[in-house]
C-alpha cells in the first residue's frame, strides 16, 4: 500500500545551523571577520609616540575621542559615500545654468565631522602642539575615508596665501576659522562657515603653470585686493562646490593670483561653468571637476606676476597633506593584512606565525611605522619653523622629498596588503580596494614625483641652507648604523655631482627620504624598528619586494606592534 509523503518533511540532511554560514554545500569556515569598531588611536603606537615626541600630547584626549568616532561612525560612512557618488547638475530644468553638485548625506555627514572637529582650522589657533594635533586627527579620519579630506585639505590650507592680501583675508579667515560645516549654496556672509578650494592646471600645461592661458583683466583700478574679470579654464577643480577658489591667471605683470568665490558682492552667483566631472580611479566621493570662466569676478591675491609665489604657500600646505593622507592609508592597509593572517589558517597553521607571511607582515609594518612618524615630523618641523629657522628650512626641503617617497610607497604597501588578503582583499567589501584605488592621487595632486624632485634640487640651488639643515638632521646619527653613515655619504656625493644632479635627482631624494626616516625612528627609541629598517632599506643587497627583511629582524615583535587588536 502506498503512503502520500506530501506533507512529510523533506529527507535531506539538517541545513547548517547560524553562524555556519546558512549553506547546503558547505560550512563557512577560517574566514576573519571584519575588524570590529575600534580605536585606530588607542591601538596605534607609532601615532600615539609620534603625536608625544613632536609637541602633541596636549591633544591625546582630543586625538583619541575623534579617533574612536573615526573607527566606527567615518569607516561606515565612508562605503556609502564612495557608492553614491556626486552628481553634477548643469541647468535646471528650465535650461537656466545651476553649476551644482549634490553629494549623498553620508559626504555631508563626513564634511560636518571633519570640519567640526577642527581638521580646517586648529592649526591656526595658534596653541602649541595645535600643528601635530591636527595632522593627528587628519590621520585617523583619512585612514576610513580620503575623498572628503581634499575640501578639508584645501580649506585648511588656504589662509597662509590669503594672509597676503590682508583686506580679503580679514574677510574670509573668520569663516574658516568658524569650524562649521555649512552645504547651502548661499553667499559666503550668509553662511555658518565656508570652505575653500584651488583651481591652478590648465589642459596645455599640467603642472606647468607658467603655460596658462586664462586672462585676468581688471574692472576698474589694477593691483591686489581689486576686482578682476577672469576668461579661461581650468582642467582640475576639486571640490567644485567649495564657496571660494585660489586660482592663477595672466595679468600684463604676468602670472598672478586670484580669488574666486561662487557669488559676486551683490549676491548673484559667478559665472562659474562646471563642464563635467572627472570619471576617476579613485577619490570618488570627492567631486573633482573641469570648469570654465565666462567672465568670472574675482579679487587678486598677492602683488602682480607673483601668482605662483604666493599660490606655493597653499601649495607647501597640501603637499604636506599628502604625506599624512598615504601614511594614514598605508596604516589602514597594513592593519587590514595583520588582522586577516591573525585569523586565517593555511598549511596546517594561522598565517601570521608562518615564516615568509611574518616577513611580509614586519615589511609592511616597518614601511608603515616609518612614514607615520616621517608624516608627524614634517608637522611638528612646520609648527616649531614658526620661531625657528633652522627647522622652517628642513620643512622647507623634507617636504617635497617626503611627498616624493611615502606617497609612491603608499600604492605599493596596499598592493602588497590586498595580496596578504587574497581574493577577499580584492572585493568592494574589503575597503582595501578603495585604499589602492586612493593611494596614487597623492603622488599625482600638488606636483608628481618628477616636480617634487625637482623643488628638492631648487631649495638647493636657491636657499643652500635648506642641504645644510638636512645634513645637519642626518650627520649626528651617521655613528648609530653603518648604514646610515653609507647613506649620507651618498647624498653629499650625489648633490656635489652638478653635471648629472637632475638626471639622478630621484636616486638623491631617495636616499634623502630613507635617511630622514631612518634618523626619525632612531630618535624615536625603537631599536629593533630602526634597525631593522636600516638593514633593509638602506643597503644595496636588500631586495626589492616586501617580505626581504633579514634575519635579524623582530618580526613578531615588529607584527605585534602594528596589530590592530589587542589580541592575534
């Protein structure tokens, strides 16, 4: 006799149970989770060490509350910001020009974090240690979200070029030193605060300048703080919605500076064309833009035919930024490969206490640790060449070689994290991808390798001092590693070489980078670290890959102080 099983359970076996991963083929097993909110702070050392040795530690309460906010609130915000990225609105729907561009809330709730925070403004409160701080809390927001620290980066950066034109900055620098956030496209004096931007390359010229074309001509008397009337382009905008730009055009004295807010003085808004938006590789939450000026109002910054001249304050500003934001990136990287190997197994055994995965990992962390304390020096240099001049000329020369060297390691650290990862650190889960996607733009914006090398062999020839400060950094450490001593030697032979200097300038600033940052560890009493980045970084023999540290090395103790757990 037949029976009906039609409502008789299924005979197949029991499905997984939860956390087992919910699938009928397989358990999910030996795959880490995600790094759990964290204090990027807290379980930094390096930063922590670096925000106390440069004249920070004043701030760690500060650094420290932000960063917690930084490891949970900006991580997040920062997947969503990247997915919805800005859209440019040119006319509205009546075919009137708009030139605007809306951003997903999670920008706008990054851009009120960072600027609230004092990441535009506290270097400028004039409070010793201020300088440091800010890098600091610059650091860990960047580490979970880079896009929105370009408008940070830039507003920040702008007072020093604007201090020149007193009348015009005694009008702008309340605004930025507000610390507010404030989105609406509104005249500047209607607004909480405001931030700012720059607009220099051209099509034809790039970063060459001196090639622009667009013309500056004067609506009534000529000279700094009058009105201008600017046609031209640029090929770069970046953050096109800030409220005002340091742009460069040509004026009959030559090339010279401008501002240029979106709203004229009577309140209507500039004629300020934005054509299209860069389809980019990276720094997608960011809007970066190419726009015309139809007859754009402006002010001149600076005297005449010195636009460059005083545009280059800015410039040194962001160039800096760019040191802090790969060394916060390479960070990130970095802790994202230790924490997967502390909790992957392979071969019979957790990745992390394999031998070659080891030497990988304290590669990496020794990259990482070297440019998080170069990044925090060039700060604290900046800060103490306020009052003292030999530090103002080492800042003066270590910032384009740092710029140089930690902003083209920062792609080679994450390609190596990614690898640590496998497959899983090529997914849009992971953030390592957007990390590799970020790490080249900081080589690339403010002057390529090319041009930074280049300004290291101009603070040479045009301010000797600058070679002298640098030497004077690096000699007095030329007895703690033999390799150092080889190091300096290099470098002197290398800048006394005046018929091939140009030719071999990136081999000089190389060299001038490795031995900065050898000497910065030095002083920062980690031996094992200094050491082993000296036997690894400043000898011929060692190889050029990651994961060639020699045998010397603490590699456990190295990982261990990258980790960015409390536990493996």
């Amino acid at each position: 006799m037949s029976r009906d099983n039609s409502q008789k359970p299924h005979s197949h076996p029991r499905p997984p149970g939860p956390g087992r991963g919910g699938s009928l083929t397989h358990d999910v097993s030996n795959q880490p989770k995600p790094i759990p909110p964290h204090n990027p702070f807290d379980q930094h050392p390096a930063l922590r060490e670096a925000l106390d040795r440069e004249g920070g530690s004043l701030y760690a309460d500060r650094v420290r509350e932000y960063a917690g906010v930084a490891g949970s609130e900006i991580h997040q915000l920062g997947f969503q910001a990247n997915e919805h990225t800005p859209v440019l609105k040119t006319h509205d729907r009546f075919g009137y020009r708009r030139d605007q561009v809306e951003f997903h809330p999670a920008y706008h709730r990054l851009m009120e974090l960072g600027i609230g925070h004092g990441l535009a403004s506290l270097t400028w409160s004039g409070k010793p240690g201020a300088r440091v701080a800010r890098a600091a809390l610059m650091f860990v927001h960047n580490q979970f979200e880079a896009g929105t620290m370009c408008p940070i980066t830039m507003t920040h950066a702008v007072l020093p070029s604007l201090r020149l034109q007193p009348d015009v900055a005694s009008e702008w620098e309340p605004r930025v030193l507000a610390a507010q956030y404030d989105p609406r496209f509104l005249p500047a004096d209607q607004k909480k605060g405001v931030t700012l931007g720059m607009a220099m390359t051209e099509k034809q010229g790039g970063s060459d300048v001196r090639a622009n074309t667009t013309r500056a001509k004067p609506l009534g008397e000529p000279g700094p703080g009058n009105e201008y009337d600017l046609i031209g382009h640029k090929w770069f905008c970046s953050a096109p919605m800030s409220d005002a730009f340091l742009t460069l055009a040509q004026t009959d004295e030559g090339l010279s500076c401008f501002l240029v807010p979106r709203f004229r003085p009577d309140g209507s808004p500039n004629p300020f064309h934005l054509m299209r938006l860069k389809d980019k590789l990276g720094n997608r939450s960011n809007a970066s833009s190419e726009v015309e000026f139809p007859g754009t109002w402006a002010q001149m910054i600076g005297e005449p035919g010195r636009g460059v001249a005083t545009i280059i304050r800015m410039v040194a500003e962001t160039r800096m930024d760019c040191v802090i934001g790969s060394a916060s990136l390479m960070r990130q990287a970095v802790a994202e490969a230790i924490h997967h190997c502390d909790h992957r197994t392979a071969f019979g055994n957790q990745l992390s206490r394999q031998p070659l995965m080891m030497n990988v990992l304290a590669d990496l962390a020794i990259e990482s640790e070297a440019a998080t304390a170069l990044a925090l020096h060039l700060a604290g240099l900046a800060e103490r060449g306020e009052y003292d001049e030999s530090s103002a000329l080492l800042a003066r020369i270590a910032t384009p070689i740092a710029k140089y060297w930690v902003c083209k390691r920062a792609v080679a650290v994450a390609n190596e994290a990614q690898e640590c990862l496998g497959g899983a650190g090529y997914v849009e889960e992971s953030i390592l991808p957007r990390i590799y996607r970020e790490a080249p733009v900081n080589a690339i914006w403010e002057g390529s390798g090319n041009i930074q090398c280049l300004d290291v062999l101009r603070a040479i020839h045009k301010e000797p001092r600058c070679l002298e400060a640098l030497l004077a950094r690096l000699e007095p450490h030329s007895g703690d590693h033999p390799q150092l001593a080889r190091t300096i030697e290099a470098i002197k032979g290398g800048v006394a070489d005046g018929k091939r200097i140009e030719q071999h300038a990136r081999r000089i600033v190389e060299a001038m980078a490795l031995g900065l940052q050898a000497v910065v560890l030095i002083d920062s009493g980690n031996e094992k670290a200094a050491d082993a980045f000296c036997r690894s970084r400043l000898v011929a023999e060692h190889g050029l890959m990651f994961g060639c540290l020699p045998e010397t090395a603490d590699f456990g103790g190295l990982i261990a102080r990258a980790r960015p757990s409390g536990h493996a």
